[in-house]
C-alpha cells in the first residue's frame, strides 16, 4: 500500500468542466503521473445517521465513506465533481479521520476527466459510464 500522506498534490491543476459522462466533471490540466495524490478529499466530517438524513432529505449525493464517519462534500469547489467509471484512473484511499486522498491509478493526460469507481451496486445496474458505454 502507499503511503498516505504525499509531499504534493495537484488539486491546483484540476478544472470543473462540462462532462460527457454526466454534468460536470473535473479534469487534469497538466499530465499527472501514476500512483500520484491527485487531491486531498475534505468536508465537513458527519455521522453516519447524518449522512442517510442528507441523502434521504437533501438529495445529498457528495458523500464519501471514512470508516466511522462520512465527509460530506457538497460545499466543495471540485470533488463533488468526480464522475463515476467502472474502469477509472483514480481511486480514494486512507488518509486520516477528517480527510480522504484521491490518488491516480495510472497516468493521467492533460485534458483527461478524473473518475472513479463509485464502488455502490445500484451503479452497475444500469450504468452508463464512459467504459459501459463503449462496451454496450
């Protein structure tokens, strides 16, 4: 496993733009190598009770699993964006108890949208990302 903490990050070149896969996404404005941070996750830190009272009542779709509690995104600039690939070119790792890391599952080129892997069954149900798509 790699380390959880990274001398660098590249949150600083990821732009929100429109997306093909889904509203907006976010992209790589410069070339990001693999197994690199990506971004550090960050959001208010909930329970997990609070967390199915968002969903339920709000709608709230921006939230991210850290073991006993949840980081809710949803006033964040650019993760919030992050659509969901069945064959993404990042993933969330560990990190601590108030923060989560995107970090790059292989290289990741210059205009490239950022995804990963929801991980929750209903998505591949009836899911049409980039790489389902392709392969329907």
């Amino acid at each position: 496993m790699k380390p959880n903490n990274y001398s660098k990050d590249f949150e600083s070149e990821i732009i929100v733009k429109n997306s093909p896969i889904h509203g907006k996404g976010i992209f790589a404005r410069c070339e990001i190598p693999s197994h690199s941070l990506v971004m550090v996750i960050r959001g208010e830190v909930i329970s997990g009770y609070e967390c199915e009272k968002r969903e339920e009542e709000n709608n709230n779709v921006y939230i991210f699993w850290n073991g006993d509690y949840y980081i809710d995104t949803v006033n964040t600039d650019k993760i919030k964006y992050i659509n969901h690939d069945c064959n993404p070119n990042s993933e969330v790792q560990d990190r601590d108890d108030k923060t989560l890391n995107l970090v790059s599952k292989r290289i990741i080129y210059p205009g490239e949208e950022i995804t990963m892997d929801y991980g929750y069954e209903e998505i591949y149900e009836d899911c049409s990302c980039l790489t389902c798509s392709t392969n329907k």
